[in-house]
C-alpha cells in the first residue's frame, strides 16, 4: 500500500504519513497538493514523497487530491528542503513561500499543457557583476547572458529589487526580445494566471520581485538578481528567506546560471568572491567619477558664523557658485519631516507614538506628528502631555526644514534649481547635477547595526552616479574608511577594510548572525520570556551556536506590540537553524510569538 509523506504550512516539523486510496493513486506524487484531516482542522497539505513503508499505527487516508499534477517538480521540493534548513522554517512553510496565495488557499486549477524539462548537465560558476551603471549592466552582459540562455532553448528568471524598477527591465526586454515577459508580483491580481503560464513553459522570460525567484520554471538556464544588495530582496515575514540566497541555492540544484549585479555589492557577495565561491568581475565607470570634499561639522564654527548651522560657509559658497553656473544642486538628507523631536522645555518629556517606542516627527505643511513606522498622526500639542507647560522647543533638521533654510539664503533660487530629497533620488539614475551635499549621514554611521558603514558607503556610492562634478559631504566622522574610499575612487579600500574589521569582531560575512524575536502585550512577560528562552539557549556549553545578547527590540514597541531579541551567532545558516529547531522543540509562552530571522539585515 502506498503511504504519502505530507508537509503543511505551519511551524510545526513533518512530514506526517497518510494512506493514499486507491482513486486518488494517479492523482498524487511528490509535489502535489493534497487535502487531508489534520487533528480537527481539514488542512492543504503537499506531499513530499511516496513510500511503500510506514511506522506509524491507525494512519488517516488523503481525503482530496485537488490537481491532477503535481505543482511543484523535484528540484523545487529539494529547494524548499534546502530553505527550511537554512532559513529554519518548517518544510511546508518554505512550500507555500513558493506559491501564490490562490494555490495556498487551496483553489483548483487546471493545467492545459506541461513543460516537459531537460536536464542541465552542467553549470557555471555564479558570477558578481560590480558596475555602477544600470544600462551598463544590462548593455554589456545581461542581454548577452539572457540570449545565450534563450538560443539554448532555456527559460530566464529577472529579479529586481522593487516593483518600481519592472517598467524599465520590462522596456528592455520588450526592445531587444520578441519573447514574452512576465511580472510575477506578490500583490498581482492576475498572480495565479502568470502562474500557471510559467508552468505551461508558455513564457521565456520572467521578471519580478523577490518571490519571482521560486517561479515554476522547468527548464531554467539563467537567473539574474540586478541590485544584489538590496534590503528589498529580504522577506519580512517568516520564512524571512533572501532572495540572493534562494536564487543561488536553485541555481545550485536546477544547474543553471546565475549573475548577481550590484552598483554597490554586498559585504556577502565580496567576500564569497574574495573566497572564490563567486566569480568577479568590475566594469570601469562610464560616468566620470565626482571630486569628493570632506567637511568635518566638528569644524564648523570655521567655516560659519551662525550657531547650529545647517550648511557649512563652504557648502554655501559651492551652492552659491553651482547656481551662478545654470546647475541642478541635490542637497541629501536621510530623513523626512520638518523636526524629528519634540521636546519640553520644562521637563524634558520627548512626544512619542503611543503604539510604538519611537519620537514623533514633525510635519510643517501638513501641521501634524507623525510616526514613521506606523503612520499614526495627531495634531502637535500646545500643551506638554506629561507636565502641561506651555513651549515645546522642535530639534533636528528635516527636509522640510532644510527647504525652509534654503528660501531664506537663496531666495533667488527658483524651485527646481535645488532639489531636497532622501535617499529616493538613487532610484533615478537619470538625473545629473552639478552639485551634491550631503548634509547628514552620521545618523547612518551612528546607527547601532554593524552594517551602518556599509549601509552609509551604499548611500554615497548611489549619490556618486548622480554626478561627475562635485560631491561635499558633511560629517563628524571624517576619518571613518567610507570616505578613504569615496576620496580615491577605490571601492577595495572601504570592502577590504569592512572585511577586517568584520573578520576581528566574529562578524557577518565571516560568521552568520540569527535573531529570535519575541512579541506580545505585556512588556513584563515578553521580557521574562526572552531571559528564561537566552538562558535555555546558553546553558549547553558545548553547542554549535552561541548566544550573543538578549535585549529589548529596536524600537522596543511596535505598533501596540512589546518587542525583545537574541542574537545567536554561528559558523553557517544551516547550523543556527539545527540548534534552534532542537531547543525551540515544544517551547510554549502564553500569549507571547517567537519568530526567526536568519542572517538579519
């Protein structure tokens, strides 16, 4: 009698026998759906394997088989597999990271056709592609990789890094290949129907976001992951997959190539390359490189009379002389608003979102508080809510606030001469201005994350290729190795020394970092939870993960939710998510969710 091994999607391990009946017999194989009774709940569950043998008493039989094929082939099952180690999530929870959320929810379909696949006999190695340029990218080795892999008779996989960037690759494809394309979003409202084309091997080339890469492809040749580095590609709910890692595990397992691009790669990428995982190649810039000024802010007073000056006398002068010149001038600020604080005077009282442990910022045209996490928005009080009196002193410089600035030094200035924007101006690249100031990025370097050097060398790196004039970059850290590297147009100096530095503290890329997240109401049991689950986790000595640290989120509420962490750290993903799956093993706090993040970011 054949039995089936069934996975759901819940955090709970499998897979779990069922007999499979005799109507339903060529209905079900590895990568079919499947209706089954699960405890009192009737579930949809995916079949994993078919055995012959089973040790498990008084099994209950499949009750429904919904497709008449299986959804998912043998490599996508492997690498659904694969993802639930590295990523430690259940089997069937990394199935339905797959698939559209018609088929999760169980909805029949029916397939008209069926690609019938070829295997890869080999594979290359994966490549990283470092060019600052998207039309470099693309004009001198995406399209010759897409061809090559269209002209073998293969199907090619598009990653992008968000929905905005589809229009452009979608152009790009349409002017250079009469082969269709297909988006393959989440929030799609035809998802399923492109779904089920890709399975019908009816469309050449797919192009999409993050969950693009699980695309029911079967004779793939070709994946490009475009902006490699992008936090786009990581999924914020469980599993909490990485696009980049999901494509290089499948092109692993479907044997097929891979190119990883990036204007700015990432500290994981480098190093891979560094270690000869990846292979390496850089494309001269096209665009000639920008002469970079320092300012330190320590040094103000020197260059500007005025007391907390927003510009230094020097960025002024350099404004001044762009707009003289008939040039465009960008001035960056890495945050919104007017002021982000608002502050008694008398008793020190900072307003904060009453959901979430942050400040509220200020908004002066629209006259409101708002939070950036969750939106929420009231009117700014006359009063302070905590003492009653009656000044509120607004800190921190905004974009708002800047504006305001400009129209009182350069009310000459017409009102696209200069441009105030936060780091949505890197996503135009075709934008050239005679003149950028930075005006603050030590918010980006102060940052409590290791990444804040990476995360700030990025930002500069993208406000690079919006000129090939000037770049003033004011900061109070100027000896940070961002700037070596800016200054000398060397990319290596800033990945080099990152790397060491990384190397020296048992970092990521050189080691792997898990988080488990705790959330609930009550601050108080959230907190007890996550010091008794830290000293579980600690207390076996002679484990393959370590404990790091246990402490309040960041912000520590959320959206009416109470938030602590652990860190645990690592030799490999794999590692982090066998230990946790053997201590987390029948862990129950009232009221309280545990979630795991692997290799956050």
């Amino acid at each position: 009698m054949p039995y089936a091994k069934v996975v759901f999607g819940l955090p709970i391990e499998g897979p779990f026998d069922y007999i499979i009946p005799q109507g339903l017999r060529k209905k079900t194989a590895a990568g079919s759906r499947v209706i089954v009774s699960f405890g009192n709940r009737k579930l949809t569950g995916y079949i994993v394997a078919v055995t012959r043998q089973t040790n498990v008493r008084n099994l209950k039989s499949i009750i429904q088989a919904p497709d008449e094929t299986p959804i998912l082939n043998k490599n996508m099952l492997l690498t659904a597999e694969k993802l639930s180690e590295y990523y430690c999530c259940s089997w069937g929870e990394a199935i339905e990271a797959m698939l559209p959320a018609g088929l999760r929810a169980g909805k029949v379909i029916a397939l008209t056709g069926h690609a019938h696949p070829r295997n890869n006999s080999q594979t290359t190695k994966p490549m990283l592609l470092h060019a600052t340029e998207l039309t470099q990218r693309w004009k001198q080795f995406y399209l010759q990789r897409i061809r090559e892999a269209l002209n073998a008779k293969k199907k090619v996989i598009i990653l992008l890094p968000d929905n905005e960037s589809i229009p452009a690759a979608e152009k790009i494809i349409r002017d250079n290949f009469k082969n269709p394309a297909s988006a393959l979003i989440r929030s799609h409202p035809e998802e399923l129907k492109r779904w089920i084309e890709i399975k019908e091997g009816k469309v050449d080339i797919i192009i999409g976001t993050r969950s693009a890469v699980f695309a029911p492809v079967e004779d793939l040749g070709l994946i490009i992951v475009d902006e490699e580095h992008a936090y786009g590609y990581k999924q914020d709910q469980v599993p909490h997959y990485h696009a980049r890692e999901a494509a290089l595990l499948r092109a692993a397992i479907d044997k097929s190539a891979i190119i990883l691009g990036s204007s700015s790669p990432s500290l994981e990428s480098i190093y891979a390359a560094k270690k000869g995982k990846l292979g390496y190649l850089r494309l001269p810039r096209i665009k000639r490189y920008p002469e970079i000024k320092v300012i330190d802010t320590k040094r103000l007073p020197l260059f500007s009379p005025k007391k907390n000056a927003v510009f230094s006398r020097y960025l002024e002068d350099c404004i001044g002389q762009s707009l003289a010149a008939g040039e465009k001038v960008l001035l960056f600020l890495n945050r919104l608003g007017f002021a982000t604080s608002a502050t008694c005077v008398s008793c020190g009282a900072t307003i904060k979102c009453p959901r979430c442990s942050i400040n509220l910022v200020l908004h002066y045209k629209e006259n409101l508080l708002i939070c950036h996490y969750c939106n929420f928005k009231m009117a700014p009080p006359k009063l302070c809510p905590e003492c009653n009196a009656g000044y509120l002193h607004y800190r921190g410089a905004g974009t708002e606030k800047i504006e305001s600035e400009l129209a009182r030094i350069f009310p000459q200035a017409g009102a696209t001469d200069i441009i105030v924007s936060s780091q949505s101006i890197i996503k135009e690249p075709g934008r050239n201005f005679g003149l950028i100031g930075v005006l603050s990025i030590d918010n980006t370097l102060n940052h409590p994350d290791f990444r804040s050097s990476e995360k700030a060398f990025r930002i500069l790196n993208g406000l690079c290729a919006l000129t090939d004039k000037k770049m003033v970059i004011q900061t109070g850290l100027p000896q940070n190795h961002i700037f070596a590297s800016l200054a000398n147009s060397d990319p290596d100096i800033f990945y080099d020394k990152e790397i060491k530095q990384r190397r020296e503290l048992d970092f990521p890329p050189t080691r792997h970092f898990g988080l488990l997240k705790l959330r609930g109401k009550y601050p108080a049991a959230v907190e007890l939870a996550a010091k008794a689950l830290f000293d579980k986790l600690t207390e076996d000595k002679g484990k393959s993960a370590q404990g790091l640290s246990v402490n309040p989120g960041s912000p520590a509420k959320l959206r009416g939710n109470y938030y602590w962490q652990i860190l645990i750290r690592a030799r490999s993903a794999p590692e982090i998510g066998k230990f946790l799956k053997t201590h987390l093993h029948g862990l129950k706090h009232s009221g309280i969710i545990v979630t795991v993040d692997i290799d956050p970011v």
